[in-house]
C-alpha cells in the first residue's frame, strides 16, 4: 500500500519515518516531498503535519520530528506487531511493551495518531529491512499499513538509495518478472534470493566472471566476496575510480548519467525522470559500451540453451 | 509479396463469411493482386484478420507492481526460454513484456489496447510497450479522477477542462480516453468510495460520478477521438451494481461509450451470499443503446491475479481474501490495487461471474458492439481466450461446463437456458472486426485492400479451443511471424497515439497548477515522442464516432 511522493506533498497529516535517517541520508526528502511542504490539502505546510521518529537512535533527523521513538536494538518487529495489536484494540501487558523501550502509553498514543490521521505514511529506512528480522519488519511494516486501512488512509513506502537501484528492479521486472536475484543459466529467469543473489554467487565462488555496472561491491559485499571478484576477471563500467575498480582486471570509464550522458532515473516511488545532461564529455555512455559488448559477442560462436536440458532439470 | 491462396475466408467487416478467396499481400498491406513472390497454400484452412484486444493490461506500473508480487506464480508459469529468435522470459499470469508479444502473436492477436496508463507513469508503460514486440499497440489515459480535471468541473470551466483533457492525452502519447471508477478513485485518496452515481465525491462539492460520467463522455466526443469513452463503471464486482450500470448508460445522454468488462457490473443480489446474474437486464438495456459498445471482462476459472486502478475495491478484496493487497496510488491522477485472486468452480459468487461473462457475450445480440476479452488478466490471462471461443461456440461443452459449478446456482443464471452457439463469422467480429472497429483504427480487423497485412490462418479442428490457441500461421505487416505453429520471425511493432486539437494556451494554465500539486517539473512531465518506439500519429475523426483519419505523420 504505496503511493507516488505527490500523495504526501498534498494529504500527509501523520508522517512516521523508521529506521532512517533522512535529514543526512536522503537530505531533500523533507524539503521536496514530507513536512516541509505545503500540500493541496495541507495548506500550512509543517504547522499542518505531524512528524514521528522511529529509530534506535537519536540521529539528526530528530530535530526535525515532533515525536522522536527510541527503540531498543532488534526489537522493532516487537514493535510493529504491539501496534498492529493495539490498533486492532487487542489488550497488551505493559510488560511486552516495556522490553521494546517504549512504553505501553507511547505505543497507544502511536496507535491513536496512526488511527486519526487523514492521511498517514510510514517511511521504512534499511535500520528495519536490514537488521535484526530483515523481510520479517518489512513486512510488518507493510501489514500495518495495510491494516489501518481498515480505520483512514495509510500507506508505506521503503526508503530506497542508491542511485537508480529502483529502476534497475522496475526493469528486470518486466524483462524477467522478478527484481534481483535472478538466475538465466537454464536460458530463462528463475528466482531465488539467498541463492542466486550476487552476493551469495560471489560468496560461494559460483561464478568466473563478473560484469559489474552502477554499484561498487567492492566496497560494501562482504570480504570472501570480494577476494572473489579479485580472483576472477571482474569488469567495471562506472564514471570514476571505485573501490571495485581497483580490483578489476577492466575498468572502462564511462560517462556520468546525468551529468554528461542522458538517460531515466526511478524515483523511489517508481516515478521515471528523463535526465537531461548540463555538460558534454569525453566517454561513452553505459549503454553504449554494453552495446559494443554485445554486439561483440554475438560474433563468437552462438550458445543456445538446450530445451531438453530445461526439462530435464 | 505474400499470397494466402485456398484458405476459407472469414473478413466480416467487407461481407465475407466464409468463402474461399485469396489474400494478397505486398508492402505491408493488403492489395488486390500481386505478382510472384511466396505463396502460403491455405486449403482446408480458416483465414482470420488478426486479433485485436480492445481490454488489456500488458504493461505499466501497476502491472510491473503485480509481476513483483506474485514470485510463486511465475515459478508455475511456462517459461519462454532464450533463442537466436527469441528473447529470455516468462508467460504466466503477467507474461513479460517479450513474452506477451510471443504469446499474443502466438495466437493470431496482433493489435493490444493497454487500457490503464496514468500520465505520470505513461514514459514507463512506453518503455513496456517498446519491449512487446509484433503486436501494435494503443494505449488509453485514466482521466475520471484526475484532480486538475475535477478541480475545473467543479468549477464548472467545461471548456477548459477538455483542452486540459486534450493536452494530458497528447502529454501521454494515449489513444483513449480511460475513466476507472468515477469520483470514487478520488475520494479512495481519503480511504472513501463512490458507489452510486449520485454519491457525493469525498473532498467535493458539486461533483458526482454522474456528472464526471457525463462530461467525459462528452469531452471524447467533442475532441472527436476515435475511441469513445473508454468507461470502468462505479461500483465493480459488488453484488446489487446492476443499478449503477443501467443508470451510467442513462447519465451518458447518447455519447458514445465504450463499457469495459461489462461482467463485473451485471450482478443482482444484496451480499456474496445471494449475488445473482443481472444479464438479462443489462443486456437489454445495452442493446437498445446503440451508443455502446462493450467488451466482456469474461471470468475462467483458475489463479490469476487482478489489477485495476480501482483502489476501493482491491481493498475491499484484500479484506474478503485475505490474501496480499498491494495499493499504488498515483499524485492527483489515479489510484492502483493488486490482490492475487483464484476464481473456484466451488465458489457461488465465483460461478456467477463466470457465467455472466458468457451470458452477455450470448444475450448482446449484435456481436459488432461486444468484444471478448478477460480485462487480462483480472478475469483469466490473455493466452485462455480460446477456452471462451469455444464455451461460446459448443453450447453440449457450455452444459458439461455448467456441471462443474454448484447446481443451487443454476436458478441465479440464465446461461443454462442460453442456446445460441457462435458461428466463425461471428467470432471474427468480437475478436478482431468488431473491436478494431471500435477503437477507430480502420486499417485494422479486416482483409479488404488497404488494410494492415494482419492475418491469422488456422487448421479446422472441431475443439475450436485447440483451433485458436495453435495457428498454424500468422502474419504480422505483411510478414510471417508464425508458420507451422512455430516462431519464426519476431518483428518491433507499432505504437499509435491521438493529437486533439486544444488552445495551446492551456499551457499557460497547467504550469503554476501543476507545480504546486506535483512533485516534479512540469517539462519532465510530458512523453517525449522520441520516447515512444515506431510512434505512428493519428488525427482526431473529422465526425464523432465515423471515419477516424488515416494515421500520418
């Protein structure tokens, strides 16, 4: 239960972050899209919304808010399902609630905003999808939006970052029907996170190359990882030096999207925006470089997925 | 240069039901004669105009948010496996986007009308639309709650409401004009609905769906579109909208109207324990309302997946479910809802629907103005259509059918006493000539010269089921992309979209508008036509409803 930014600009009165940081990590949210904002339907701006902070810790996003929440660390599933709970009017003991840091009356007063607002929205950072519970907070997260439907308007929404991650998923999802994860060695896309995820193929030294485009998991993959790629012929298209392109046996500079190539960015709420580029440069686009590849490859010998192959596994 | 020679005939729309005649073919296009080149020999075979699809949702941000939603339903789905011809993918109930072009081609449907495309998203569903090859494509706008259109009818700014009408379906590269759920998509935005057509619109004054009804309709035919309203009633799937149904086709006053899914609004009853069929009475009503034209969002039995930008009712679906909802709305413009959904045989509100479909498709009793399709993939994928052909064509099958579903039902249906049976002429029309006829594109749905070289042949078989899921060829511009069954040719297909007429200074207007109520520049908003792959543009018809212009440039 989602909606695009414009959703909030225009009817938020309950705005809830989780888990993130958006005054340091997505520093124009605030500005372009949530409090700060006058709305259709908000027409005095900040004065006409109210903020909620969730987080382990204070970060500088909780200057911003009205209403900061500190939950102890690896209890926000705990969390979510207490509210879930409370909004359904079940009876809690304050115990439960008193080991999740907060208390039974901050929780019920959550729960009570949560149930009157007009219009509410629950950012999720990756401190919920990507600690302690994982998919388990997401969803959660995403039930009780779900739920306070049942009572007004809701909706949630993930934080997503880097770059334009959020349209590499919108495409591999018409192109393969799944996000990430994806498998084509059997000549059509399979699924499974866990095991066909790049980490856990680096990891396990499943493959003997790689190609890595907009990322630098060099930096951020786990060291078994990246002793990997440092093994195998690694191949990096990105605009400048990385910590992965010091690994790689090939690193192609290519132009800055946005800057000196065009190309469509995907919001986070998987609105396109066409980029215009401000200056011209020296190197080829990723697009035209993966071209080239292709078009390379498709002079060698061709290889064809065997159908009987496909059955048998 | 093409010749079809030997096969039987089937062009309705030129006076041709059934008769054995050649088809030439040269440059793309049907011509009188031609001079050497191949010859198919088609003797003993049927030969169709190809298949268009007045109802579909093959791609989009709400279709792309369903794939992403259902990972189990796509490890049941036939895989489409990569070749030298073919690109990787997956058929299912939400084919990819390569995959819905082999899929449609593969049964002889060469012409899709995606039917649900918000402005806002519309570069994205071009995008799908580039990737989904042979088939050509049009695509229709949603418009019955776009807030900057309700904001000027409220204020009672009629004309400039439809140049801002004007400018959004040009702004989108759209075809149609599209009206999901009138007033209550808006008022779904504060988490309300607006069944009935007098209902007041949640954050409005004056407005009713009624009103909105009236006024789009009026707009398309004002602009000359060559598609009529494109028109997703109020209150879908509710047991009792029978009502609801028969006073949209009063509200329209005579305007053209194109009723999709008709299915889903033919229901009597108070409650999913008493919900009956009301076909009888709506397809009266229909058929006395030459105005109209439908298409049958018929059910089939099995898992599917249902999308529509009727945000209410997916959530009242995901309440009597249980099973994943998924909501997307979209700023000022529209909403959006995905609920996985299985129709059981065992299920009365689900036989009931099923037989409806089916009780339209035979009690409409002009085939020209009732079309078939499952509004794909909410009633059943795409790829089923032949599993209907047949229930319409073998009324012994359509019996045996009837057994499978609770015998209490039967006195809730008509169908049980329904006799008629289809004939190929006939399933040409609602298949091709009768819906191509409908969307304005008179280059498509017929073999008579000067049309597109779009054509289906298939091997007579008594299970027309089998008959039309396996053509033995089709031909797609004038070249073949399936010949013995198999693919042999994969061709880019076309994208055709409508330039109305509108004060340019409408511009003017929107900007500051628009600036305060989105979220993005306003000259990032429009598509770009360098965006839209094999854009071909179409001029508004010169009168309402006849003799749309030939596409230029």
């Amino acid at each position: 239960m989602s909606c695009t930014l414009g959703e909030v600009k225009n009817r938020a009165d309950l705005i809830i972050y989780w888990g993130g940081n958006p005054a340091e990590c997505h520093p124009r949210h605030f500005t372009k899209y949530t409090i700060m904002q006058k709305g259709k339907y908000v027409p005095n701006g900040r004065k006409g919304r109210t903020m909620v902070l969730v987080d382990i810790r204070e970060t500088p996003s909780a200057k911003a808010a009205d209403i900061f929440l500190q939950v102890r660390p690896g209890k926000d599933f705990e969390v979510l399902t207490l509210l879930r709970a409370i909004v359904k009017g079940q009876r809690i003991d304050p115990r439960a609630a008193a080991e999740t840091g907060l208390t039974l009356e901050q929780l019920t007063d959550l729960a009570d905003r949560m149930k009157r607002a007009k219009f509410g929205v629950l950012f999720f950072g990756m401190g919920l999808s990507m600690t302690r519970g994982k998919h388990m907070n997401s969803a959660a997260a995403l039930t009780l939006a779900a739920e306070l439907n049942a009572f007004t308007k809701f909706v949630a929404m993930p934080m997503r970052g880097h770059g334009n991650v959020t349209g590499a998923d919108v495409v591999l999802r018409y192109t393969t029907g799944y996000p990430f994860g994806i498998n084509l060695c059997r000549g059509y896309p399979r699924f499974n996170p866990g095991e066909f995820s790049s980490v856990d193929l680096l990891v396990r030294g499943d493959v003997d190359a790689t190609l890595v485009l907009g990322a630098d998991p060099g930096a951020t993959m786990p060291q078994p990882a990246i002793d990997h790629l440092a093994r195998t012929p690694t191949i990096v298209l990105d605009p400048k030096v990385t910590h992965t392109s010091r690994l790689a046996r090939v690193h192609i500079t290519t132009a800055a999207t946005g800057i000196t190539a065009p190309g469509t960015v995907y919001r986070m709420d998987e609105v396109p925006l066409p980029l215009r580029p401000p200056l011209k440069g020296p190197y080829p686009s990723d697009e035209e470089v993966l071209r080239r590849i292709i078009a390379a490859v498709r002079k060698k010998p061709a290889w064809e997925p065997d159908p009987a192959g496909v059955m048998a596994g | 240069m093409l010749r079809i020679t030997g096969g039987t005939v089937y062009d309705p729309a030129n006076g041709v039901h059934g008769e054995v005649r050649d088809v030439c073919i040269a440059g793309g296009k049907v011509v009188a004669a031609v001079e050497g080149g191949r010859t198919i020999d088609a003797s003993g075979m049927v030969v169709f105009p190809g298949g268009v699809d007045v109802h579909t949702h093959v791609a989009g941000a709400a279709l792309n948010f369903a794939r992403g939603l259902i990972p189990e339903q796509h490890r049941k789905a036939v895989p489409v496996v990569h070749s030298k011809l073919r690109r990787a993918g997956l058929g299912g109930v939400t084919p990819t986007t390569f995959a819905t072009g082999y899929l449609y081609a593969g049964m002889g449907w060469t012409t899709v009308n995606e039917a649900a495309v918000p402005v806002l998203s519309a570069k994205h569903t071009h995008e799908e639309l580039r990737d989904t090859p042979i088939v050509d494509k049009t695509c229709c706008v949603l418009m019955a709650n776009n807030e900057l259109l309700l904001d000027l009818l409220e204020a009672g700014e009629y004309e400039r409401a439809r140049d801002v009408l004007a400018w959004l379906v040009w702004a989108a590269k759209a075809y149609g004009v599209k009206a999901v759920n009138p007033g209550g998509v808006a008022a779904w935005k504060w988490g309300k609905d607006a069944k009935r057509l007098s209902d007041p619109v949640e954050g409005y004054g004056k407005m009713t769906p009624g009103t909105i009804v009236a006024a789009l309709a009026r707009m398309v035919d004002d602009l000359h579109l060559p598609h009529p309203l494109h028109l997703h009633c109020n209150s879908l799937g509710n047991p009792g909208n029978v009502d609801v149904t028969l006073e949209t086709m009063k509200v329209l006053e005579g305007n053209r109207a194109h009723l999709a899914h008709l299915q889903y609004h033919a229901y009597g009853g108070d409650d999913w324990g008493t919900i009956r069929s009301e076909a009888v009475a709506v397809a009266d009503a229909f058929n006395a309302n030459p105005n109209l034209t439908a298409d049958a969002g018929a059910v089939l039995f099995g898992n599917t997946v249902t999308i529509t930008a009727d945000g209410p009712w997916q959530h009242l679906l995901f309440q009597l479910t249980g099973k994943k909802w998924a909501n997307l709305d979209v700023e000022n413009e529209t909403g959006c809802g995905v609920v996985p959904y299985a129709y059981k045989p065992g299920s009365p509100a689900n036989a009931v629907q099923w037989a409806v479909g089916l009780e339209l498709l035979l009690l409409i009793t002009d085939p020209w103005r009732i079309y078939l399709t499952t509004d794909h993939p909410n009633g059943a994928p795409f790829w089923r259509y032949p599993e209907i052909i047949r229930l319409l064509m073998d009324r012994d099958y359509r019996r045996e059918q009837l057994n499978t579903i609770p015998g209490a039902v039967h006195s809730r249906l008509v169908l049980p006493e329904l006799t008629r049976e289809y004939t190929l002429s006939e399933i040409a029309v609602i298949t091709s000539a009768g819906p191509a006829r409908a969307l304005g594109l008179p280059h498509k749905g017929h073999l008579g010269v000067g049309a597109d070289a779009d054509v289906a042949i298939f091997n007579v078989d008594k299970d027309p089921a089998r008959m039309f899921a396996y053509p033995r060829y089709v031909i797609k511009g004038g070249e073949v992309v399936i010949e013995e069954g198999e693919l042999r040719q994969v061709v880019e297909g076309r994208s055709f979209a409508v330039r109305p007429a509108y004060d340019e200074a409408v511009e003017a207007y929107l900007r500051p508008v628009f600036q305060q109520q989105y979220t993005m520049s306003f000259d990032n908003y429009p598509v770009g036509p360098d965006r839209v792959h094999g854009l071909e543009v179409v001029g508004p018809a010169t009168q309402a409803g006849r003799e749309p212009g030939e596409p230029g440039a």
